[in-house]
C-alpha cells in the first residue's frame, strides 16, 4: 500500500500529475475538440479492424481481452498496434495483418442461448 501524499502518488508528484493535466487541456484547446477513443465489445480484434477504424476518424481504440483468444496474443497486439499506428499506409496495414495467425474465433448466432423472448419478424 502507497501513502498518497502531494510528493507520492502511483503517477509521480502532484506537481508532474497538474504539469501532465494541464499539457492535455493545452492540446484540446490547440485542436479545439475533444480526442474520440473507439470501444467495441467484441469487434476489434484484427489489424484491419483497428485500422478502419483510425481511418473512419478515431484518435484511438481500446482493444479488448478477446485477443487473448488469438493463436499469438503478443504478436496480434503488435500487429494491432502498428496497423493503428500506420492505418493511412496500405503497405503497413497489410504487413500488420500478415503478422498474426488466427484471430479471435468468432461466435455464430445460432449457437447461442436465446435469453430474451423472440419477437420481430
């Protein structure tokens, strides 16, 4: 356990926290709009997927735990980030995405429990 004092604290002094606070403001108010992070439940799980969406305007995107599921988890995240990274280079996107093995493996709807009363068409 830490003592939480304005010298210590998990991310560095109270003096460096304000200084990394007051850089993001800085940096909002430059561009002035907010930075916009992509989270997909269960979408993002290929390169390709992670550059579409940089390329559709996303600062960012969170990736979840389902690339753990990969056949390589530590190279898909690799290949992940450099695809989000370099999204705007075809060449990258496409070394990225010979990077990994197989990807998360899918769910099909039909094998899935139905939980709620079927209605619609």
């Amino acid at each position: 356990m830490h003592d939480l004092t304005l010298g210590n604290t998990p991310f560095g002094t109270f003096d460096e926290v304000k200084a990394e606070v007051d850089h993001v403001l800085e940096l909002i108010a430059q561009n002035q709009r907010l930075p916009v992070v992509t989270f997909s439940a269960g979408g993002i799980a290929t390169p390709a997927d992670a550059a579409l969406m940089m390329r559709h305007g996303m600062d960012g995107i969170f990736v979840g735990s389902g690339i753990f599921k990969s056949s390589d988890p530590e190279r898909t995240a690799e290949a992940i980030v450099l695809a989000a990274h370099h999204h705007a280079d075809a060449g990258k996107v496409a070394e990225a995405c010979q990077m990994i093995g197989e990807a998360m493996p899918g769910l099909e709807i039909e094998t899935l429990d139905v939980h709620m009363e079927k209605r619609g068409w």
